[in-house]
C-alpha cells in the first residue's frame, strides 16, 4: 500500500483482560495525540467490546476524552480493557462476504483508515481475515495487529506485552507463598495451580527468585511435557525427603500422554473422587492423587483471575513497553504498514534492549508459542537457568501507581 | 506483679501467618533495644516455631541479629512468620503440670523474665493457659499476649494487627477483579470466596469500593447470617436483571440453617456433582448452583493464600500499628503488667485514631469477635455504609517496599 491514507482510526481491544492492555490503548492514543501520524489520523475512536462495538456503531471518541496527561496515566494502571472486550470469529472473507461488506460500509460511513487491534491469538486472526478482505476491495484501510496476552504465546516477537506483568504478578505471589509455607516444620506439600493452557510460560515465571532470592518451588510442570503420574509422585516423595515444606507450581495445561488434560480428573485416585460432568482442576486432581499415594498434608491453590488483573502489582518495563508498541503502531500505520502485527525483538547487547518492528500477519496468528526446549530441564520438572535469563528483565521496575483512600485509581470511561 | 523483674525475654510468633506478624516481631525487637524496656530485659531470644522452639531449646538472640535499621525494614515487609509458627495446643495447667514445669525449667535456665506471645485466638490460649499456671508457681515471668490475625476476632480490641493489610489485599484486588469481570456483554457471574470461617471481616473488607472508587460486588454473604440457598438464587437472578457481570464475595464460612457448612455440598444442585469424601469448597457450591438453577456462565474463584501473606500490598496503617503495638508491649511487661493482651481502642476523634492498651487475656482468649449487626444490612446481603465507615481507616497507606532485581525482599533468618 503506497497511497498515503488521511482520515479517522479505530481501536479495539479483544480476547482476556492483562494489566497491561490499556498502557497499549494509551501508546496508541498518545501515537495519535503526539502527531506521530503526521496529521493523517484526524480523529481516533475507541470501539467498544472489540469489533462488536464497530458492528453496532457503539463508538467513544477518544481524541476528545484524553486531553490531560492524568488521564493517560490512570488508564495505564487500569486492568482488564477500558474499552471492553469481546470473543467474535470472524467468519472467512469468502464464506460471509455480506458480513465483511457490512463493515466496510462502517467504515467508510466514519472514513475509517486505519484499525488497530490490540489482542491476543484469536484477535490476530481477525486481523489477518481482514487484511485478506481489503486485498480483493476496493477500500483503502490500514490494519494494524498489537500484541498482548498473559500468555507470552503469540509467534514472531521476542515476548508480548501483558506477560511481564502476568510473571511480576506470579514470581511474587509465589515468594510470599514460600513465605507462607515455611512456617510450619510438619510434612506439606503445597500445589500452586498457573494459568496456560497451551504454553508454559507464566508457570515457568514461578522460578524467577532462583536468581534473585534464591529461593523457587521444588518442582514446575509445564505443559511443553507430557505428564506422568507415577514420575510426578517419585519427584514429591523426594523433595520432601529433603525438606518439609514443598512447593510445585504446575500449568493448567498439563496433559497426559494419552492426551487428556490432567485437570479432567480421569485418572489416578482423583477420579472418584470428582464427577465427570466437573472439570475438577489440575491442582486438585494432583492434590488428591498426593494425598492417596503419599498421605501427607497437601493442598492446592489457584491464583486465578488476579494473573492477568493485578495491575497494582504490574511491571516498569513491560507497561513501559506496552505504550511504546501503541505509539509505534500509529507510526508504522501511518507510514504505510498494512496486515502486520506489531513485534519487539530483543536485541544481542550486554543490557536488555528491544527493538520494535512489525511483521506480516500470516506467518503470526493461528500459531502457538511453546516454551523452548532449551528452557525445560532434561527430567521435565523444572526451568533451566537460560530461561531465568530469558525471563528476568521482563518483570523489572516497580511502576508509581496512583492512590486514592487507599484503593488504585482506575480509569473507566 | 510488683516485683521489679529483670533478665531476659523470649518472644514468638504462633497461629496463620499475616502480612504483618513480622513488624510486631520488630515493634518487640525495636522496644527493647530502644531501650523502653529501662535496662530490665538483657537479651531477646526468638523462639522458632513458637512455644514448639522452646520446648527443643531452639532460641536465636534477636538482640545481637538486629543491627542495623535495614534489617528492621526488611523484616517489617516479610510476609508469614520470619520465626517459624506452630499450632500446638497446652494442655490444661491441672491436667499435665509436668508439661509446664518443663517450661519453667526452659525459662529458668535463661533467666526468662518476659514471654511475648504474637498470635491470634489459639496463641492467647497459650498465654492464659501460662498465665494460669504462673499464678500458682513460685517462678516470675511477666506474659503479654500480642494479637494477630487477619480474621480481625479478636475480643477486646477495635481490631487486631494483620487484618488491614489482609481486607486492602481484598479491597484492592476484588476491584481489579470487577475491572476483569467488565469487559464482556454476555450474562456472567463471578463468585469470589473469602477466607473467615466464624466471623465475616475479611469479606467484607470486599466492599471498601463504595466510598472510594464507586464500584463494589453486587452481593455479600457473612458467615454472621444463615445462608439461604433459594433466597441467594433470587438474590442472583436481581442482580442479573440490573446488569449483565455479577461479582458476589462469600465467606468459606457460611452456612446452612442446619449448620452445615456450603462448601460441604450437601445442599443444593451441587450435592450430586462432588464427592462426601471432599470438602468442594464454598464457592464451588454456589457455582454449581448457580450453573443449575440459573444457566448463565459462571465461575468461583478462591483468593487463597495470599490474603495472608501478601505482604507487598500491605497497609501502612497496619504495619505501622503492628510495629507500635509490639513496641508497647515491652513497655507494658517492663512496666508490670503481666497476664494480659495488648489492645487498640479507637478513640472518637475526628481523624482515626486509636489508643494502645493491654486487657485481661481471660475476658479475650477462646472468644469470636463476629461483625456486629449494625454493620450488616436487613436484607443479609451486603454490608453497610457504617461497615465500610469502620474498615476505611485499616487499609489506608501504601508502605515503601524494598525491592531487588523486580522481587520484594524479604528477610529469612
């Protein structure tokens, strides 16, 4: 695309909420307001819930909302999406074309020239189904993917903002549950269930105090390795054979070798104990199958929801990140960059530097990022210390967060 | 006691770990060596694992430990307890004096004048039960129980050491929750379970968003009240007629008119889905309950642990008041007192205020302090205006937490 575009912009925000989604939407907006766009971008509107909001012309104009400095750091240290989120397929460019001839109809009602979409895997594919559409249109539109996902699981980009505040967030949690755990001198073992279905990259951030504090869970399944239930209860009974508190973290997404999730409860002693109709959850299933083999105290926790929300807790460098990628998306948008997603590549240099670029869509969405081999100890119950390495700088920085009687403040607009 | 007493102090930490055990362990730390204790108390000795460290003879000299203000600081933002805890129970004074002759040769041998004992409902147990039986014995010791909890029980004290960082962790991350659970259209309800088996504090503490930020859960269930289950269910069904993302806290402790609790599932759509064998856990009930009876999409998650333990999210209010009230307490065994907990009173001032005192540990020890009528509303489900009036003041403040390489420090010795 050569033609230079002068008109409106949208953006949306889609698939689950991360801490840092809004310091995105911010870098975008602050993109837009610092005439990075040279001009080209008159005025950017917010879409609500995601492309949803476009299709019921639900629509917040965010030039005019965002007119002091207070505003956009409110809206950095708000969780979850300011802008609301939504979960639309959208249906293939040939197989509905009445749908995508729908929202090019939206558009050119606004004279809508660029669409930013900050999201995780699912939000790219909309990306790439809309860049297929335009090729065969005759509408002039540039389409812009931003990463973010808790899960750091996104192909072509060194990490996705949103992860280092996810990992911030479990590293800590994880300290203060070591903590926790180490004031009683009876036998326990305590299993901390992470979020990650697919990758196991916010299981592996539980690792980070080995570098730091020098103190980690016992053990740490990730979802990269087929589960075994009999190595697993080998791997208790000797770490409590060397002290009386242990701590495993495992990843939701534990699967045993005959493919089944091991959160569905079917095999080992847990299965009488939960109906099949419930997904009883990977740490209850092994917190069951811990207390019929070994007998000891054991119990399990999820740290649920609060991984991908507790933005009172996110990370300096990955909030500060998550702007950059925003701004830098209006200028490559405006530079004529068109179906790619937004990427950092860290580069080889004795401190942690990114650099930002962007790359073709296509060879992004509909893929998953596995943790590496290389990051996975041989026995596949722990990290290696190059994945420390990996993960360090992306949890670093404390960001000053706004308070008021005691509360964060939050943006909602 | 009017003897002048002087010798050596042993101090311990007992019960659940709070965010703020530890800086009662420094107010009793900085006490003595700040010298309030007028010369009378040499060396401090901790006990590891409580009243279970005396008994092995396994002491450490707090006195010579504490050298530098640094090592005050990082032991004040320690989650859990820096000395060990235990869950031992005394036995009677009448019906083992064995058992307590054998402390009494323990503190004999050491010159222990002054027993400190930090804890919650089971630890002033202890210090009755020691207090008791000193009144009959020929050895002098001055015995100060501390009050700790997160559960805020305690009886003669406004509130206890621990509870406001554990109700801001709530507040704090319950709004950040209700950011998560925004950001969709579709019906939903989200069930978070708080800890607080007897007494409902802590979910309470849930909705401090009113007079903050304006928003907090749509419904709150306390233990102080019988639950309903088909008058919770209408409850629900209300709620869900006003807006589509219905977050509702419950305290684990809630239960049926029968005194069953909820989290055992007998009741209920749930009793067909979980095993007897299992305890399904409070909101996991109400899920299924909800799933059955009403069908939307819905999910329960438990904040586990970290109520107790994040100490990164601590109150400033509190720690400072955990820390003085540990000071005052030297003062007060040095001064004569003895048999007795130290206590808040709130005094009726405009600005928060509270005055330090100590009580007959008789009139507090093996007491529930439960939430107080005024501060639930008729309807059983939510708290009121006065309710969050008292609890605002406890999560005020943000302490300056120390942290290295993007983790809190913490100080284990």
């Amino acid at each position: 695309m050569n033609r230079i575009l002068i008109g409106n912009a949208v953006v949306g925000q889609s698939g689950g909420p991360t801490s840092a989604i809004n310091a995105t939407l911010s870098g975008v907006i602050r993109g837009v307001s610092e005439n990075r766009a040279d001009g080209k971008i008159q005025t950017l509107f917010g879409m609500r819930n995601g492309i949803e909001g476009l299709l019921r012309d639900d629509l917040i104009d965010l030039t005019s909302f965002f007119d002091c400095e207070e505003k956009y750091r409110l809206l950095e240290q708000t969780p979850a999406a300011a802008l609301g989120s939504c979960r639309l397929k959208m249906p293939e460019p040939g197989a509905d074309p009445a749908f995508y001839e729908r929202l090019i109809h939206l558009f050119e009602k606004r004279n809508i020239r660029y669409f930013f979409y900050i999201g995780g895997n699912d939000s790219m594919d909309t990306v790439l189904k809309l860049t297929k559409y335009l090729k065969t249109a005759s509408y002039q539109m540039s389409v812009i993917g931003i990463p973010k996902t808790i899960d750091n699981d996104l192909m072509g980009t060194d990490h996705t903002p949103g992860y280092g505040s996810a990992a911030k967030y479990i590293a800590v949690t994880v300290q203060e549950i070591l903590r926790d755990c180490a004031v009683y001198r009876i036998p326990a073992v305590t299993i901390v269930e992470l979020m990650g279905r697919d990758a196991g990259w916010l299981t592996a951030a539980s690792a980070l105090g080995r570098k730091i504090t020098g103190s980690e869970p016992d053990l740490v399944y990730l979802p990269e390795r087929i589960f075994e239930m009999e190595r697993f209860l080998k791997d208790v009974r000797e770490a409590l054979s060397r002290h009386p508190n242990v701590v495993i973290t495992v990843s939701e997404g534990l699967r045993f070798a005959d493919g089944h999730y091991v959160g569905e409860g079917r095999q080992s002693g847990a299965t009488d104990v939960f109906g099949h109709a419930y997904l009883a959850g990977t740490g209850k299933v092994l917190e069951s199958a811990v207390k019929n083999a070994i007998g000891c105290k054991v119990r399990s926790i999820e740290l649920n929801l609060p991984q991908r929300c507790a933005a009172h807790l996110a990370s300096a460098v990955d909030l500060s990140e998550s702007v950059t990628i925003g701004k830098d998306a209006v200028r490559a948008a405006t530079g004529g960059v068109t179906g790619e997603m937004m990427v950092m590549d860290r580069v080889d240099a004795p401190e942690y530097t990114v650099a930002f670029g962007h790359r073709a869509i296509g060879d992004i969405a509909n893929k998953v990022r596995k943790v590496e081999d290389r990051f996975i100890n041989a026995a596949g119950n722990h990290v290696t210390d190059a994945c420390v390495d990996y993960l360090l700088p992306l949890i670093q920085g404390e960001p000053e967060i706004l308070y008021k009687n005691g509360l964060p403040e939050h943006l909602i607009f």
